[in-house]
C-alpha cells in the first residue's frame, strides 16, 4: 500500500485556476485589430511588432496604425522570430523556412526541416548564425490539440540551422513541444502543451503542473509570458484512465471530434459533451464547462505564475497562441476570434 501512495504521489499536482490565477476577463476588455488566420508574433530590430496573417507577414510601428505588409508567401506562416540585426526568420506550413534581410527581402538562405517532425511551430535566432527551430511532430497546432493528450508519442524536435547546411539536433523525442525561449542564463527552455510543463534541451524539467495546455513562450523584463491555447479540462484528465473507451474513441471517429481541447469557442452538436456547456436561462455562463478558453500566464523568472488574463468560457478571444511585451505593454494572438490584443502595461 505505501507503494501505492508514493506512486500516486509523484506526479506534480495540476495548478488551478486560483489565487494569481484566479478567472478575470482581462482578454475580453482589451483593445484589438482583426487580423485573417493570425498567428505568430515577434519585436523586430527597429522596434516594430511583427505578426503572421495566414500566408503573410505584416509591421507595425505603433498599434493603432495601418498594418505595413512585410512579405507575402505561398503557404501558411507557423513561426516567426527576429534576429538583433533586422533579419526575420520565418516557417511555413511545407516545412521550409526562410530569411528575409533587414530590407525585407528574401535572402539565399532558407531550407526545410525533417518533413517527419512536422513544420516548425516555434523558432529563434541562436548563436553566431544559428536559427533554431522547434518541430511540434503534428501538421498543426489544431492537429496537436486533437490529438496529443490522447498519444503517447514524443516526436517534437529542437535543432539549430546554419547557412551552410549544417544542422545540429539539440533535442529529441519531445512530447508535443510549442514554444521556445531563453531563460535568464541564456539556455534554452521549452513548453509542451499536454505535458503541461517546462523543460530545457537537456530534458530537466524546470517547471510542471500548469493549468493549460501550453503554446509559445516569451522571454520579458523580469519573467515570461506563456500564451496557452486552452486550459485544461477535468474530463479529459479523468478519461486518461480508461483505457477503452479512448482507444474505442480513437479508432472511431475523426480525430478533430475527440474529446480533446479547441481552439474555436463556438458550440456546435457536432462535438461531443456540448450539453454541459451550452446554455444556462439562455446564455453561456463563465464558468460552464469549455473545451476552449483564453488564458495567459505571466511567469517570473523560475516559471512561477505571478498574473494572468483570461477569456472565459463565455467569452471569444480564445486559443492564445502568442504573448509578448512590446514597449512596456502585453501584447498577445487570440486565433479562435481572429485578433491582435493589446492588453495595456505588463504589471
């Protein structure tokens, strides 16, 4: 029997939504651009705020001017990361990325990553003319919320890039990873969205039990934001437990059906266990049950949770896929409505 206790005891205890974390509708009540298919965001050189709009990559000085176009591509943007001399580095959908120059203008350098890993889903510049790249193992970030808390499968690759090809693996087997930064000593750390946890290249897990299912990771003044794309849901931690009805669920029906975390808040009966969330004397109420939600955490500099801004299960601007601090100021990527918050100072 202690053996019993000591084994269900090992696993770090899941956060809750409490305390610094407790609910607020500080994403609802922020200012915002309506962008098509947004994305990923980055700071450039020159200060400008950076930002994925499908296939596209636009500018912005300041936040209420009109969006400058930067480059157009012929597939969808999934990562995008600004180097100190002006350069940006951007990943598509086929798994090839490329280098655009301080111009704007597209450089010779650009390759494609291991087709197996997926396309790159987060990336930065690294050492010298180094571009590191993140590979989630899934097609999409849709995909990887449909599907990665119900496999086992560690597939997400960390790998730097240099100009003449070389690549050098920093990590591998990785489950579902999203995000990558620095941290305060300059090593490399990583978020994966079902594990719910934060780990560096050398697979030490630095911190673990977030409440979320976790996306990119920023690096500010004093800590970090993390941009999560969904909190975690209670009936999906419970079903990790039985067994047949998951592999029942799984060899059944389309994977974007699974009982599983969305990025899209709107209801509909083709989705399973909407009942509980649907309506209550005609409206949603905060705090029914949603398989989305809105969330940023803002970490300190050991990835304790210090504040939050949230949209909850009533609300629209959900599946937070990016979060940073541009001039003093949160700024964050909700895909489900399609926005680029501005949330107003960090503290």
């Amino acid at each position: 029997m202690s053996w019993f206790f000591k084994r269900a005891t090992a696993k770090p205890p899941v956060m809750t939504l409490e305390g610094v974390l407790g609910p607020n509708s500080r994403l609802d009540e922020a200012r915002s651009i309506s962008v098509d298919r947004p994305d990923a965001i980055a700071i450039d050189a020159a200060g400008r705020l950076v930002f994925s709009s499908g296939a596209s990559v636009f500018a912005l000085d300041h936040f209420n001017d009109a969006p400058r176009l930067v480059h157009a591509f012929d597939d969808t943007v999934t990562a995008l990361a600004a180097s100190p001399d002006g350069r940006l580095a951007i990943g598509l959908a086929t798994g090839r990325m490329h280098v655009l120059d301080p111009a704007g203008i597209a450089s010779s350098w650009d390759f494609h990553v291991n087709a197996d890993a997926g396309p790159v889903i987060d990336c930065l510049f690294g050492d010298g003319d180094e571009i590191v790249t993140l590979q989630s193992g899934y097609p999409s970030a849709d995909a990887a919320l449909s599907m990665a808390p119900w496999e086992p499968a560690r597939k997400g690759v960390l790998a730097a890039h240099l100009p003449d090809g070389g690549v050098r693996r920093l990590a591998g087997e990785l489950h579902c990873p999203m995000g990558v930064t620095r941290d305060r000593a300059g090593d490399l750390v990583i978020t994966e969205l079902d594990a719910a946890r934060v780990v560096d290249a050398k697979g030490q897990v630095r911190r673990a039990g977030f409440p979320a299912y976790m996306g990119r990771i920023r690096k500010m003044d004093g800590g970090f934001a993390l941009a999560c794309l969904s909190r975690r849901d209670p009936l999906i931690e419970f079903l990790r437990s039985e067994r047949r009805f998951v592999d029942e669920m799984k060899s059944t029906i389309d994977p974007r059906h699974w009982i599983s975390p969305r990025a899209n808040p709107e209801f509909s009966a083709d989705f399973p266990i909407e009942l509980g969330a649907t309506r209550l004397f005609g409206e949603i109420k905060p705090w029914a049950p949603s398989f989305s939600y809105g969330l940023i955490i803002l970490l300190d500099e050991d990835f304790m949770p210090i504040g939050s801004a949230q949209s909850r299960a009533n609300g629209r601007r959900h599946a937070i896929s990016n979060a940073l601090a541009w001039k003093g100021d949160l700024v964050a990527v909700s895909r489900a409505s399609g926005e680029i918050l501005y949330l107003g100072s960090v503290t």
